[in-house]
C-alpha cells in the first residue's frame, strides 16, 4: 500500500509540475483535462479521480505555484538571521525567481490575479487570499524591520507594501513582453525601497 | 450602396462592443466565433467574412478598445489649453474610465498585456507596440510640460513614465479582486507624481 501511495504521489506531482508549465504560458484557463492529461501522459479519467473538477485542479495549480515559490524563495527567506534580510530575500528573490524562468511565464499568481479578476468563483476568492497573505506578511516583515532598527524615521507601512506589490507586478509583464529596461527599473525601484532601511544614511534617501 | 455600408459598420459595431464586454471579462481568449457571433446575434459565417479569422477578431478587438479610450479619455484630454493638463486629464482620466466600468472588467489593454505575455504572434506584438506607443506619449507630454515650466529640478521622466503605468497596472487589478484601499492608494500614487509639476512648492515633495 505504501508503494502505491508514494507512486500515486508522484504522478500527482508530475500532473501539477505540467499544469503549472501550461498555466504559467497559457494563464490557469489553459489548465483543461485535455490539455493536463496530454501533457501529464495520464487519461482525463485518472484526472477525474485525482481532483474531482476541472476547477479543483486549476485551484491545485495555484497551490502548487505557491509551494514552489515557497520551496525556490520564501523558505530559504525565513531562513535568513535578520529581519531586514527576510525582507530583501524574499523581494530581491522574487525578481530572480521570475528572471530565472522557474516557471516560463514567471510568476503565476501575479499573472492570475489579473486573469481571474472579473471571474467569480473559488478560483478568485483563493486568489484574493493568497494575496492578503503575502500582504500580511511583507506588513509583518516590515513590522519586524522597524523593531530591530528602531531608530529610524517613520515609514508608510502601507505604501512601502503596495509599492513592492507594484513593482512585483509590473515586472511580471515587462520581462514578457520583451520590456527588459522597465523590468531592471521595478528591480531597481524595490531595492530604492529597501534602502529605505539601510543605517546608512546616504543610502537612505526616499525612494526616486 | 452606401444604406447597406451604413447597416454593415453599424454591424461592425455591434460585434465589436459584444467583443469587447467579453474580452473585459473573460480576458481575449473568450473572444472566439462562437461566443461573440451568439452575443452579437450574427452567424460565425458572417464574423467570418467580415473579420477572416479568429485572430484578426482579436486584434481588431484590441483597436477598439483603444479607440474607446481615445474617445472617453485620450481625445478629450488632448483638448486640454496646456501640457499639464492634458497630462493630468489623461493619467487621472484612466482611473475614472476603470472605476466607472465603461468596460465591466476595467482596462482590456492592461489586462491584455498579463494574458498575452508568453502568447507570441500578432495579438502580442500589437500589445508591444500599444506599449511603445503609450509611453512614447506620456513621455512626450511630460516633456511638453517641462517646457512649459522649465524653471523646475530635473526631474527623472523615465521613472515618472514607469511609475504611472505602474500604477495603472496595480489599479486595473485590486478594483477587481475588491481591494478598493489598493485602487485608491494607486491613485493618490499618480496624484503624488503629478504633483511634483505644481508650482506650489508645497505640493512639490517627492512622491511618496
């Protein structure tokens, strides 16, 4: 029993590693049976059985894109001795990850959240919380930044989360679309950010 | 002659509008015959012969979402008696074309720009080239108003163009995925960047 569990494992992890290499070019509407099983060299039926809908899957895809964006970048992130480097790792991280094509098209969330925006449903609504998520614990980092550099002036909490949101997302279309200078520029815009806390004082200026 | 043109732009028309409701909504790839020749009313025969294919649906699609912000924002704010406000009237303009659903899903370009990303062909490449126009303009614009105020520090009219487009692109999608606080902070964002034309040197901090 044991061994048909571990081999039902992996071929529930090569269907999700195929689903995420179609979601992440074609968007999560490209994650169909058809398309998986072909991919995947499994039948629509195994598929059926495995995840129930079509929805259930394409809802395992996004969970898999945050496994790997957790295993590739926010694990070895939290790893780090500081809270300002947790903080610099997981956003400068980001940008590598895309740049590295981890996943051909990027960052799959960031991609999603605009494809699903106007689509109802269980798909959106673990979308919207993913992102809440990810906005909780950047207010967290930052939160933990500015206790151990408590000196520093006051910062805008809120703005320094949407602006490394923004260049996140700016990013993620700018790589594509053949735009490196405005991909280096979000790079360079998120770093300016971090600077912010940098003890340093020239380093410190506001970011341009 | 000219009675049956008239019928078949206003046709032409009609298709397009049904093409654009969806494609807000459903992104481009729910403008295929089928779904637009049932909104429309007409056969897949008649969008056939009226568009060729599938893709020149898309990309005639894509002009008239560009033709329709060029009538709600673009023309009106180029009417505008000076550099400044046209500016003004254009940035601020896009985020009351979004909030005002004119399209239900905001703006198609925007959203477009995610989906087509890793798509190559024509739809992308027409994408590439609405991006290198769209920026050519407001990088114009800003020099314009430069000129009109040449007594201001210089000011950085890449990064001014990278962060209103990028504030577009965050807009386009927390209004959707009901995260108004995003929307407007994206706004008072571009507010920010046009204040520092204003000739008030109150109002001319850096962006925050």
């Amino acid at each position: 029993v044991d061994g048909r569990r571990a081999r039902g494992d992996a071929t529930r992890a090569r269907i999700l590693r195929e689903a995420l290499q179609i979601a992440s070019r074609q968007g999560l509407d490209g994650v169909t049976f058809g398309q998986v099983a072909e991919a995947a060299g499994v039948s629509k039926g195994h598929l059926a059985q495995a995840f129930g809908g079509r929805e259930a899957l394409q809802l395992a895809t996004l969970d898999a894109a945050v496994e790997l964006f957790s295993e590739r970048v926010l694990n070895p992130a939290n790893a780090e001795p500081t809270a300002l480097e947790r903080l610099r790792h997981v956003c400068l991280g980001w940008f590598d990850y895309v740049e590295g094509r981890v996943l051909p098209g990027g960052c799959l969330i960031t991609a999603a959240n605009s494809e699903f925006r106007t689509i109802a449903g269980p798909v959106r609504d673990r979308l919207i919380a993913f992102r809440q998520r990810r906005r909780n614990y950047l207010r967290a980092t930052i939160q933990a930044v500015l206790e151990e550099r408590p000196s520093r002036s006051p910062v805008d909490v809120d703005d320094l989360v949407y602006r490394i949101l923004g260049d996140e997302a700016a990013a993620n279309v700018a790589l594509f679309l053949e735009d490196r200078a405005a991909f280096e520029h979000a790079r360079r815009s998120t770093e300016a950010l971090l600077a912010t806390f940098d003890s340093d004082p020239k380093a410190s200026t506001k970011p341009r």
